[in-house]
C-alpha cells in the first residue's frame, strides 16, 4: 500500500513540476489591473440583446452616445443602436457600444444613486444578477429602476429598493 501511494505521489509531483515549468509571458503593454479590454475581436459573436423596461418598453441606453466614464444610463425609445445593445460577461452588463460596464457610479449607496458606464474592473458596483424580473446590484442588492416612474427619452436609470414595479421590471 506505502509503495502505491509513493507511486502516486510521484506521479502528481511529476505533473506538478511538468506544469510549473510552463512559461507564460505577458504581452509588452499589458492593460492595467483595473481595467477589462473589450473581446479580443470585436468581429466576434456575442449574445447581444436589448433590455426593455416593463414600465412603458423603452430601452436601456447609454445617453447621448457618449464613451467617456460616467456617462449617463437611462432608456429611450428602441431604434437598433449599438449604444442600446448589451451583454452579460461574468455577472456584468456590457455596453455593445463601448464594452464599458454597467456601474452604480461612486459605489453610492444612497436611493436615486446614479447608474452610468465605467471601465470593467471586476468590483461590486459592476455586479449585477436577475432577481425575478428586476436587475440586482451585486454592490447594495437594489435594484434598477426608471427613476420617478418617467416615460420621457432620457429619464435616469438609477438604484432603490427592490419593489417589483413596473419601472424596476425589465425584459430582452
């Protein structure tokens, strides 16, 4: 029994070793650590969808096209454009226009706190999960909402209490 367990042993240290003697080389410009590039290939097919709001079907909607971070969430009226178009990538929402995520800007704990686009850097502001129908912050467990109910273009996506209303409902 001792000599088939020292068998295995070595068996394993082998591998160890085998596997420990692999080299892996960075590239010369590594991103920095807190920020996640978009897919290599942006040719590449992603499971993209829009996100409707049950309060009155609008989409969700990076404002005003605008690519800087902090860049406002909110909906407006479904037209097809990249900037309304999304993909979950390990418990994040991206942005197909920008590959930038979904972030509950300034970790702002607060009710109405706002909702924007940042960089990807993995934290929990950034971590979303379906809760029934209502999207949930990884960061607070609130969930979005149309703020004030509004159906106008352009009303703010921010974060309250999970209430599964109609303006926290949402559906792709």
């Amino acid at each position: 029994m001792a000599k088939k367990l020292r068998r295995a042993l070595a068996g394993i240290a082998g591998a160890l070793a085998l596997f420990g003697s692999l080299a892996v080389s960075a590239p010369a410009t590594a991103a920095p650590a807190n920020t996640d590039p978009a897919p290599a290939s942006t040719s590449q097919a992603l499971a993209t969808w829009n996100l409707h709001t049950a309060l009155n079907g609008k989409c969700l909607d990076v404002l005003g096209l605008n690519n800087n971070n902090g860049a406002p969430a909110g909906v407006w009226d479904c037209w097809g454009g990249s900037n309304q178009s999304w993909y979950w990538d390990n418990g994040r929402i991206r942005s197909s226009f920008n590959h930038k995520c979904l972030d509950l800007l300034g970790f702002n704990n607060n009710n109405a706190a706002p909702v924007g686009m940042w960089d990807c850097n993995w934290a929990s502001n950034q971590q979303w999960s379906w809760y029934g129908s209502m999207i949930r912050s990884g960061m607070n467990g609130k969930c979005l909402d149309v703020q004030n109910f509004s159906n106008a273009n352009g009303a703010r996506v921010v974060m309250y209490p999970c209430y599964n209303t109609a303006n926290q409902r949402w559906y792709h």
